[in-house]
C-alpha cells in the first residue's frame, strides 16, 4: 500500500527546515528506524555531503539515521532496502537526471508501489506526478525523460503563487504556464501553495494543510481545492 507526504515546500517562511511537517512525519515514519536520504537536486548547488546533513540532523529527534545514496555502492539495492526514502527539494531537472543516471526511476516506483515510506518535497514531491514539465526549475541539464514515478495520477506545481493585486509584474503568471501546459498535454495539474501538503495511502489522496490548493483541468475553468479534501478521484 502507497504512504507518502508530497509536500510544496521543506521550510515555511520564519521556520525551521521540515518543522511545520514535523507531527505528521512523526506520524509517517513511527515504524523506521533508518532512511535513505536522496540529495541528487542539490539546491543552489550545496554537496551531497552537506544536503544529507541536514536531513539528518532534523530526522535526529525522530531517532531515525539518515543515510545518502552516495554514499552506497549499489544506490538501487539502497532504495530497495530502504526502510523509507526522502528525496529532497532544489533543481527537478538535475533530480530527474541524475535518478535516471543511477537506475534510480524505477526501483523508486517500485519501493513506492510496495509500501516504503516516502516523503517528498518540492521537486522530491514534483517526481510523484505522472511528468515534471510542470516544475518551476530552470532546465539547467537534459534529462533522458520528463516521464517520473506516476505515485500519483496528475501533475504537480508545488511552491504555487497566485498573482498579486496591483502588481506591475508583466511577465507570466504560474496559471498562464499552467495553461500553457495544458494546450498540449491533457493530466490535471494540482498548484500546491506553501505550507500544503499531500498525504497518500493507499489509492486514497488527502489535500493536508491550511491553504487551499488551485486545481487546473484542460478545457475547464481553474477551482479551488479545500484542505482536508479526498481527492483520489483526480486523474
């Protein structure tokens, strides 16, 4: 049975790194002990090395040990293994590369698929979608395929932003790129605002957090998704 937590962000504006998520990862995680860090989106370009770090120093409290999948000689037999994965936010292109480079794609389906624990956030959480080509990320490298896990069946853009009233702002909005997408490709896109999450067991998919989400289908008019909302009936 499917368990994961897609979240927008890792860190609220003010707060501390996965603080805000810190009841329901209690929650998430109370049967692990260990889990596989996966650092590859490296945001802003910080090291491996220093990304897991700070996972692990947060999962600390909950008493589970955070391993890298660098530091694994077999990173596929490490997500297989894996008493639970934590793919982590930053660049959704280097993400996806790099989990192609590795083999990684499929023995992370795979782990989802069979239960393993998952959490996700920002383009961690964009790899749950059926495709990334709704991130937010500059294509800073060309993966082999904008295909991803498919953990759920629409797409994402976390980290959404709605427009500001009286901005003088002339470029695009996140709803006109979402409407861009849509003029080509048909899954739905769910815009998930800071500080909001997704919580999947199971074929069941519950929108978590205090905000709600913008929901935009092709051909039919963009609505609001309130928290709490099962939204398992979205594909």
């Amino acid at each position: 049975m499917k368990k994961l937590i897609i979240a927008s962000t890792s860190t609220l504006h003010g707060g501390a790194y996965l603080d805000y998520l810190l009841p329901t990862l209690k929650e998430h995680f109370k049967n692990c002990s260990s889990l596989v860090f996966i650092p590859y989106a490296r945001p802003g370009g910080i090291s491996h090395e220093d990304y897991t770090q700070k996972a692990a120093d947060f999962f600390e409290q909950l008493n589970i040990k955070v391993k890298g999948i660098h530091e694994f000689e077999n990173p596929v037999q490490a997500v297989k293994e894996a008493e639970a994965v934590f793919t982590g936010g930053g660049n959704t292109f280097l993400l996806v590369t790099q989990l192609y480079r590795f083999g990684v794609m499929e023995a992370l389906k795979e782990a989802i698929n069979n239960g393993t624990p998952y959490l996700g956030t920002s383009a961690g959480s964009n790899i749950c979608g059926l495709t990334m080509q709704t991130t937010n990320d500059m294509p800073i490298i060309y993966p082999p395929s904008f295909n991803t896990l498919g953990a759920i069946p629409f797409n994402l853009n976390p980290h959404y932003l709605d427009p500001e009233t009286g901005s003088t702002h002339m470029g695009e909005t996140r709803e006109t790129r979402i409407k861009e997408f849509h003029q080509f490709n048909s899954q739905p896109v769910l815009g998930l605002r800071e500080g909001s999450w997704l919580q999947v067991n199971g074929d069941t998919i519950m929108l978590k957090g205090e905000l709600q989400a913008r929901l935009f289908r092709q051909n039919i008019p963009a609505e609001e998704i309130e928290p709490g909302t099962d939204i398992s009936w979205l594909s």
